[in-house]
C-alpha cells in the first residue's frame, strides 16, 4: 500500500461535493488515524500548506494544514467568527495546478474542530493562518478558490471547472 494518496484534480467529482461529518467514534480508530497519516504525507510529498479530503477523493469534513509551524488536524470544522477587515492574497490549490489568483478572505477566524484525538477545540486564525484554513474549508462544501477568485495572477483557467 503507497504512503500517500494520489491527489485529485478538476474535474473530479468530490472537489465539487459537500463533505460529510465524521462520526467521534471514528476519530480514534486505527484505520481513520492511518488515513490522516497517509493524508499529512500526501500534503508533505506534495509540499502544499494544506489539504482538505475530497482533495484525495474522500468527502469527509476533515483537512490538515500547517498552522504557525505546526501541523493541525481539523475534523468538523466550523468558523464560528470572522473579521468585517479582509485580506487579498495570491492562492494556488493542488487540485487545481498551474492556477494562481487573488482571493479576498476574513483577516481574522475563530474555527471550531475536533483534534485527531476526538477532542474539542477553537483557534483565532489571522492573516495566512486564517487565509489557509478558510481556503480548506471550503473544499469541505465543494468550493474552490477559483469560485472566489477576483483575478488571475498566473496560468490559465482549467476548460472543465
């Protein structure tokens, strides 16, 4: 079995999906804490900053992203508040390669979530920090940046989006 997942581009389906919540009892068993090993090394191979499920065709509300320096699990999350003040940023997403563009997102994010452990727990995201989580959790409705996107800064826009 391959360390990590092959990851899905458009038009793949589940990209396009809302993702389902993840049961508690499933948080701790060893299959799902393999599958969120297997989905860090995906992200790492592939040396993105974060990675949402359906990036490698599962539609489970879960992603993983590199918060600060330090790799967090977020399972069922939830922006619970955000900032009136926005941020432009330049984005890419490995599902969509090639393509970079401006997004306007919250400078600031409370996120609710359960950690890899099933535990509860709240962060307050700002700047790239909060530009990343919003960005993964909107593969979990089946949103791409594209979707959001108020200019192209690089590449071109993929024919079947």
């Amino acid at each position: 079995m391959s360390e990590n997942f092959p990851i899905v581009t458009l038009p793949a389906p589940s990209l396009r999906e809302r993702s389902l919540e993840i049961d508690k009892q499933e948080v701790t068993t060893p299959q799902f804490q393999a599958f969120l090993d297997k989905l860090e090394k995906t992200m790492d191979i592939a040396d993105g900053i974060g990675i949402a499920s359906p990036q490698v065709g599962i539609n489970k509300r879960v992603f993983i992203a590199v918060i600060g320096r330090q790799v967090t699990v977020f399972i069922n999350p939830e922006i619970t508040k955000k900032s009136t003040s926005l941020t432009q940023t330049e984005e890419g997403c490995l599902s969509v390669p090639g393509v970079f563009g401006l997004v306007e997102r919250a400078k600031r994010i409370t996120i609710k979530f359960m950690d890899r452990h099933g535990r509860r727990a709240e962060l307050d995201l700002k700047n790239m920090d909060a530009v990343v989580a919003q960005h993964e959790l909107d593969h979990l409705d089946g949103i791409l940046f594209i979707d959001k996107m108020t200019e192209i800064t690089r590449g071109q826009m993929p024919n079947r989006i």
